[in-house]
C-alpha cells in the first residue's frame, strides 16, 4: 500500500486538534504481535514519549502541511534502523502493543510515494472487548497546534491491494489514542473487493452505529473510490 501527498489545512473551526497519519493495518486472528513495548515510541527515556522518539518541540507543524515524498521531509525517517528518508511524519499512534517499525516504510522519491508495509495489527476496540487489538504499527502522524479551526485532511491511496478479507485497510486517522480517534479508509471487504470506511472509537468504545461502510467495489490500480 503506499499513498501520494497528504495534507491538511485548517480551515478556521473544530477539532482541538491532535494527529492525522496514513494508517495501514490488518487483523490477523492467526498471528498476534508480541507486546513489544520497548522500541521508537514507547521508550520513555528518550525522545517525546509515548507520541515520537524525536523531541517534544519537532511534532507539531505549521498549517498548512503537506508532505510530498518526491522531495526531503524529514521526521521520522523510514528503512531499517530509520536511517533512509524522511517520512515527513513526526510521530505515531500510541500504541499499546504496536510500535514504530520503520524497516516496513518505504519513501520513493521517483513515484512521489510512501509504501507502508502492514503487520497484524490494528486500533479498533480494546482487549477487554475483542482480540488482537490496540497494536497498531506505524499509524504514523503529525501533531497539529491547538486551537479553533476545522482541519481538513486529504491524501491519496494508489492502488489498494484486494487483502484477504480480514480488515486490511488503510487511510487517514485523526485523534489523541488508540482509543479515541477517528478513521477514514479503505478495507479489504473479501472475494477481491474494497470498501470505504469511515469509524469513530471514543474511550475504547466503537459501537456499529459509530461505524459507516460504503458499498464493496473491486480493488485494482483503475479504482478511484
Ligand atoms: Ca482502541
């Protein structure tokens, strides 16, 4: 899965704002990650825990932004040991069994792209309502200044893969958790075929009326949902 430009503007109401990110995960019933709470984001000895390994003061960033990978960016940088290009994003999702694994993120500066390659792992719900949940990788994002203003995101997914069925998805999020956000994406909806999701989890709670599908559509590099 890999994306063009994102970007966000605010537009003058709204949200307290928090974080957006480009999201890519999958539920996996056959393989649970392990807890490893200990790496990127997670090690409070450095960095801006429990939202970046870089410093506190480099999260937020000005308005309007926009990230287009066929140039420098900086942030957090992608490839093994994060030593590759800069994803332009500053932080991540917190995650409580998920964490930064820049190895799985790819900047192609020739197509203008980000390839984020999921794991098994999702935001949706908590432990005490589902299973393998809360342990979203890479839900990569930017912090965004406070204040009044309606923020308005936008990327592009290019060519999402058909996925297997079992929720693969990737998109936009937008909140302060993993357990209050809300979500826009696309989803393997099984049998070679997307859908359009939109969802909103507010403390660990998302009900299905928190919850809008579009009608399923094949998946395939001509689809423009
Ligand atoms: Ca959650």
């Amino acid at each position: 899965m890999s994306a063009r430009p994102l970007e966000a503007r605010n537009q003058g109401w709204g949200f307290r704002a928090l974080v957006v990110t480009l999201v890519a995960a999958l539920i996996a019933a056959a393989s649970a990650l392990s807890a490893a709470f200990g790496t990127g984001v997670a090690n409070a000895a450095e960095g801006c825990a429990p939202y970046s390994p870089l410093a506190c003061d480099q999260l937020a960033v000005a308005l309007p932004k926009a990230i287009d990978w066929s140039s420098p960016q900086g942030g957090l940088g992608s490839g093994a040991g994060a030593g590759g290009a800069g994803t332009g994003f500053t932080l991540l999702q917190p995650s409580t069994g998920g964490s930064f694994k820049p190895e799985r993120v790819a900047v192609d500066a020739a197509a203008g792209t980000l390839a984020v390659t999921s794991t098994a792992g999702i935001a949706y719900k908590t432990p005490t309502t589902s299973t393998n949940v809360n342990n979203l990788d890479n839900a990569l994002g930017v912090g965004l200044a406070s204040g009044a203003g309606r923020t308005v995101v936008t990327t592009t997914l290019v060519a999402p893969p058909a996925g297997t069925g079992k929720a693969e998805q990737a998109g936009l999020w937008f909140g302060p958790t993993e357990d209050d956000y809300v979500k826009l994406g696309v989803v393997s909806a099984g049998g070679g075929q997307i859908k359009v999701q939109a969802l909103r989890e507010r403390a660990g709670v998302a009900a299905p009326t928190d919850e809008l599908n579009g009608a399923n559509f094949a998946a395939g590099p001509a689809t423009s949902p």
